[in-house]
C-alpha cells in the first residue's frame, strides 16, 4: 500500500507546483498603460458597417474612396484610436465590416467616423454603439503587425 501511495503523492505534488508556476501574476504595469478596469476590461465604441446609399459613384470614384478609406484605418490604426477592423464576407444583410475604436464614447466615435472617405461618400454607413471588452483587445495591432508578411 506504502508502495502505491508514495508515487500518487509524488504525482499530486508535482502537479500542483505545475500549476502554481503556470499561474500568471497580474501585471499592474500593463494593466494601467491600458486603462483596464480591476476586470481586466475597459469601454470600446462597436461600428457595424453596412452599405451606404450612394449606388451611382463610377469603379474609378469607388476605388479611389476605398483607397483612401485603407489609409484612414492605417492612420486610426498607428494613432491607437482603432484596434480592429476587417470587412465581412458576401452575406445577404448588406454588412461590409467593422471596427471597433478604442474611444469611450459613441460621440468620439463619430468623430473618427467622419475621417473616413468612403463614408463621408455614403458608400458606407456606419452604425454605432458602446461595448465593453478586454482591454487586451489594443494589443491586437501590435501582435498583427509582427504576423503580416505583406503590409496593406
């Protein structure tokens, strides 16, 4: 019986000094450089894009508002006001993407909405609202910058 105990009692120890060093520590340095709350989270602004109403711009107006529109969020982005943005894939709800600033209210999202040439063009409308996620989530340019092979 001794026998079989001391290997289970080596094993629970082990596993438990495993653990405790697999813990991750609270890092109150990174916590407050991205204003987490004590959840960890912090308040973002969601902007659903959508189709705009102007159906009548030419393939050549079209391609030079997008242009300037991946500008605007190369731009946002480097500034820190947005941490995501992608488009949707062909889906019948007329959503073309989204992004989500790293502002706190809908009235400074609207202002960073306004740089953008395909919107002010009504190519695309955006529509916004208040969320609330980790505040990791700004970290997410950091990382795509060292995992994209060909820059936009």
């Amino acid at each position: 019986m001794k026998k079989a105990i001391f290997p289970f009692a080596f094993l629970l120890i082990s596993f438990t000094a495993f653990a405790q060093e697999a813990e991750i520590k609270f890092d109150e340095k990174l916590a407050k450089s991205l204003n987490a709350d004590e959840y960890g989270m912090k308040k973002y602004v969601f902007c659903l894009l959508k189709s705009g109403t102007n159906t009548t711009a030419s393939k050549e107006e079209t391609s030079k508002l997008f242009e300037g529109h991946m500008a605007n969020i190369n731009k946002l982005a480097k500034e820190g006001k947005l941490v995501v943005a992608g488009p949707f894939m062909k889906n019948d709800r007329n959503y073309r993407g989204i992004y989500i600033f790293n502002v706190e209210t809908v009235a400074e999202a609207e202002t960073l909405v306004a740089t953008d040439p395909a919107i002010k063009a009504k190519l695309l409308e955006a529509e916004l609202t208040p969320w609330y996620c980790t505040a990791a989530l700004q970290e997410t340019v950091k990382i795509h910058e060292k995992i994209a092979r060909t820059k936009m």
